[in-house]
C-alpha cells in the first residue's frame, strides 16, 4: 500500500507542476495588462516555470518572474528591482493570480483586501497603484476593493474612508 501511495503522491506533483505550466502564459499576460495599464510599458514580467540545470542536462520546475525594465535596459529576476518597483510588479503579479484564481473556480463578487500593499510607494506610483487595484477588481467582479493605508495621498483616492483614531471609528464618503 505504501509503495501505491508513494507512487500516487509523485504522479500528483507532476499534475500540480503541469498546471502550473498551463497557467503561466494567462498570468504573464494578466500582470502585463495591469503593470502596461497602470503603470506604463516600462515594465514587462515573463512568468517562468521551468529552467534548464546548470549542466543543460535536464528542467528543473520553478517559479521564477523575469522582468524587463525598458528605462534602465536591464531584463533580471524581480528582486534585483527597487522596494516601490518590487511592490508595484509584485501586486502585479499577486493580482494576476488572484483573477486567475477566481476564474478558476468561479468566485464571483468577491471583496479585494490589501493591507499596507502600497505603503513603500511615492505618490506618484500610489496613484498607478489604486489604479491597478481597480482594474484587478474589475477583472473578478470584486463588489469592494479595502485598502489599507496610512499615506493621506492614497487615502484620498478611495471612494471611501474607515478611520480609526483615538478610539473611535467614524465612516466618510468620498
């Protein structure tokens, strides 16, 4: 029984890493959508789930987001990006993968939640960053986007406000 399980569980793996392949083309194309819309054509991610081994002998399984930046010219793995670019290529993909998920298995009109995701942004990218958030929503029929935020710049681009300060809760239309 042992050896039928064993079996079982390995041929499982190689299911779970060929949908995976599968969903790589989907969620480059999803993550550019939001990053080319959102933020503009400078950055542009590859979604790579297999790599040859250093001795060209056979593909490993990864899961590795290559990003091309056209402003400084360079194509490398996303943590050799900046904090604020990393955030904005970061949600990109994260996004990506929830549309993708959502899809999948038929969630409709679910509620976006981000906790600080923005926090490390200029003004600037905050805006493209809302934007993005938008646009993913729009993607999954979210009924609500929550963000969290202690940025006043970015508060202000939300339909609506929940603070909390000094004990209280006090709700504010937009």
């Amino acid at each position: 029984d042992l050896a039928d399980w064993t079996r079982l569980a390995a041929d499982l793996d190689g299911v779970r890493a060929m949908l995976v392949d599968a969903a790589s083309p989907e969620l480059t194309t999803l993550a550019n959508d939001l990053l080319h819309t959102c933020v503009g054509p400078r950055f542009t991610v590859s979604i790579d789930t297999q790599r040859t081994s250093s001795d060209g002998k056979k593909q490993i399984e990864v899961c590795d987001v290559r990003v091309l930046d056209t402003e400084r010219g360079r194509d490398a793995t996303a943590e050799t990006l900046s904090g604020g670019e990393r955030v904005l290529v970061g949600e990109a993909v994260s996004l990506a993968l929830v549309t993708l998920a959502c899809r999948q298995s038929g969630v409709e009109g679910p509620t976006l939640v981000r906790d600080e995701s923005g926090a490390a942004l200029d003004p600037a990218n905050a805006r493209a960053y809302i934007a993005m958030l938008r646009r993913a929503a729009g993607y999954v029929g979210a009924s609500r986007v929550l963000f969290v935020s202690h940025s006043p710049a970015v508060q202000e681009l939300a339909d609506a406000r929940i603070q909390i300060a000094d004990g209280r809760v006090t709700v504010e239309a937009a």
